[in-house]
C-alpha cells in the first residue's frame, strides 16, 4: 500500500504570482511524466494543512484536493485533509509536536496495511521541511522523501528528485557520536558509530571501528574496569598519530593503576568526579570526592604506620601493627578503636591520638583533613539523611581541597593532576578528532 504525505504551502495548488502549478501539484505530475506514479499510484494521499493561525492553508488544500480529483489517475484515489492546529509554523519547536502527533495518526491508520510512504517535503515552511527530514533520517516514520526542484530556466518545469538521505544520516550520526562522547555516554558513542559502520565506505568505516573500540574501552574504564579498558586499547590499532599518541599516555596511566600506584588511581577518581560534575551528577561528584579523601586520608596513614613501627603495610596491617614496638597506649586505641579496615574517620584518630607531626605521616596536613571529613559529612546528611540537594557551590569548594590534598601529598605542582592522560581536556582533544577520522 502506497501513501503519499505531504504539508500544504503558500504556493499550492498554483503560485499566485507565476501562476505555475505548486509544490503539491508539481510533485503528482512529475511522478505522472516519468513513470513512478504509473508503476506505483497513490492508495491514499494525505495533506497537512495549518489552520488557527497566520496564513492558514485548510482552504489551499481543499483547493488542491479538487485540483487532484480533476486528473484521470488520481481520480478514484482517497485524499484526507489532515488539520493542523499551528498558530506558528516557521518555528520549529511549535511545529514539532503538532506535525508529529499528525504522522503517529496516519502511521496507526495504516500499521496493519505494511504501507510504503512517500513524503513530498518541498511545500511548508522551512522548518516543516527541516521536521520531515529528521523524521525519515531518525527512522520515526520510514519513508521515501521527495522534493521539487524550480529550474534555473523559467521556461523550463519543475523537476521531482527523490532525496538521499544516507548522506543526512550520516552526518547525524557523526554529529551525534561526537555530542555523546564529549558527555561521556560512552556506550551510546558505540550505537551511534555501529549505525556508521553500515553506512560509510573505505578508511572512514575503519577509523568508525576504530574510535568504537576506543570508547568500548573507555566505557570499561568508566565503570572502573581497569584491566578490560587496558585490554582492549592495547589491542586496538591507532592510525591516526595524534591519537595514538593520547592512547599510549593513557595506556601508561592503566599500567601505573594496575601495578597499584595509588598516587595514579586517586588522581584517576578524581577527575572521575569531575566527569559527574560536567554531568550534573552532584551527588555522584560528591561520593567520588568522598573516595579519593578517604583513600588519600588511609594511605597517608597506612604509611605513617609503616614508618613509625617498621610495619608492612597489607590486608593484615591491624595485626602487624598489635604485634610491633608501638607503645602500649596506642596498642590499646588501635584495639579499641580501630577496626580490620581503615575509614577517613579511623585514620584521624590516629593522627589525632599519636600526635605526630605531619613528618612521619607524609605531607597531608591533619587540619585540612579534618575539615574535609566535616564537610563531606554534611554534604552527605543533606543528600542522604534530610532529602536535600547536594550544595554544588559547597561541593567546589571541598573538590579544591581534595586538589590541594593530592598536591600535598604526592606531586609538587597541580600539573601532573590536571595533564592527567584521562583529564576532561585530554578527552576533548580526542572529541576534536571525530570530524577528521569520519570525514
């Protein structure tokens, strides 16, 4: 079953000023000359006319339907005036709704008849066309489009071309692939470039494998699955010299996490944290900045232990600790107070109680620490405890603490923390490769 589709514009069913047939007609005849209307008609013709607002077009279309019913091949076809209830048709988002509602009402007409459509986009506002064109490319409506084209040649008639819209699709895609990655949906990345593979031809559906593995791997990475992240960039093969380049420094960073550099793994949570943020994922933002305080605070620790009972540092910390020179008294606080795991909160009893200077504990000052643990708690009793939002301008202030802190305690500068091979402008310079690399 053939259903033809299509607005109803200024210019039909003739332009008043050249008097030539419209879009609606032009298009008919068209398919008429060459053939497709003969070897395909119309089982039923809808138009979409405006009404309720400026210029309306339900009495264009009544004018055209009596227009169409005049020609011998279209004489027994049914034509449905389909109202439009738009007082703006030249903006989009006001005409978004309305001639959506009117497609899902003759889809569900049909759905039980395995229809073909064919759209004639040409008569409408430029923002109803720009509408047809993303129905048929999303795949809302499947459909063949159409288009008048008016000759350079005034002489000469108007021609009907059907519309490639693989080409559309593509770019779409491209455009969409690149807005997800540069808000780190990296498994919706992947949908959008597989919708590429099938599309694209030559190095171009190579570089979409290749960017797919990438944020395959990302996605690992993402959700903390260090080793399939590394798995699988070391495995994947990066022509492109630029991103390569990215990719081994990354590749680095997963070895250093890997083979427990602790100084790598917060600093990688850390701008974890900062990928929420961009996602406006406060609370997210705020149990990965919890993360990495509390690691940091029991690293610092841990070490200061190692350092001042000559004690290793393992799962069985707790016991080697009881059994070391450590006095007596401390012997009794860490039996009482200190269980098999250390928290944030564990680890401040101890430098609160041994009253060791900043030393023998590393670089992390107690005070900071101590603020830090106060404020990530009433973050936490707002969000989890009264229902309430977490404060981002409160939120900032402890994500620059948490800064400070990893400054302090492992690196003598903030580069290494903000060049880190995973920060948010190392990935926007892989987003900025996209175009390049699917072109």
């Amino acid at each position: 079953m053939n259903i033809f589709i299509m607005c109803v514009g200024a210019r039909d069913p003739h332009d008043s000023r050249s008097g030539k047939p419209g879009p609606i007609l032009t298009f008919l005849n068209g398919l008429s000359e060459n053939g497709s209307l003969r070897n395909r008609p119309p089982d039923h013709i809808y138009l979409l006319p405006t009404v309720g607002g400026m210029k309306p077009t339900l009495a264009k279309a009544h004018k055209t339907k009596s227009q169409m019913a005049a020609q011998a091949m279209l004489k027994n076809v049914p034509v449905s005036i389909k109202e439009m209830v738009l007082a703006s048709p030249h903006i989009y988002n006001a005409a978004l709704p309305v001639m959506r509602q009117a497609v899902l009402a003759i889809i569900a007409s049909h759905q039980k008849n395995e229809p073909k459509y064919f759209i004639n986009y040409s008569p409408g506002t430029p923002q109803m066309q720009a509408l047809w064109v993303s129905f048929v490319t999303s795949g809302f409506i499947k459909a063949k489009l159409y288009q008048t084209i008016e000759p350079a040649n005034p002489k000469s008639r108007a021609q009907v071309e059907q519309v490639v819209v693989n080409f559309v699709e593509e770019d779409l895609a491209k455009s969409k692939s690149r807005e997800l990655f540069e808000q780190y949906l990296f498994a919706a990345t992947m949908r959008e470039l597989e919708r590429l593979q099938g599309s694209i031809i030559d190095d171009r559906r190579q570089n979409a494998q290749m960017l797919h593995q990438l944020c395959q791997a990302y996605h690992y990475w993402d959700v903390l699955d260090y080793q399939q992240a590394q798995t699988v960039l070391a495995h994947t093969n990066f022509a492109d010299s630029k991103l390569a380049a990215i990719v081994a420094g990354q590749l680095e960073s997963l070895n250093h996490i890997l083979t427990g550099a602790e100084e790598t793994h917060l600093v990688d949570l850390y701008h974890r944290a900062l990928r929420k943020r961009s996602q406006g994922d406060y609370p997210d933002m705020l149990a990965n900045i919890a993360t990495v305080c509390e690691l940091l605070a029991t690293s610092q620790v841990k070490h200061g232990l190692q350092k001042a009972f000559n004690v290793m540092v393992d799962e069985k910390l707790r016991a080697r600790v009881l059994g070391s020179g450590a006095e007596s008294w401390f012997k009794d606080i860490y039996t009482r107070d200190i269980p098999k795991y250390l928290s944030m909160g564990h680890a401040l009893v101890i430098w609160q109680e041994m009253q060791l200077d900043t030393g023998t504990f590393g670089v992390t000052p107690l005070r900071e620490a101590e603020i830090l643990d106060t404020q990530l708690s009433e973050q936490r009793t707002r969000y989890l405890h009264k229902g309430l939002n977490v404060e981002q301008v409160g939120l900032e202030k402890i994500r620059m603490s948490t800064r400070t802190l990893l400054r302090d305690a492992y690196f003598r500068d903030f580069q290494t923390i903000d060049n880190y091979a995973f920060s948010a402008a190392t990935l926007g310079s892989v987003a900025a490769l996209f175009p390049k690399l699917l072109q």
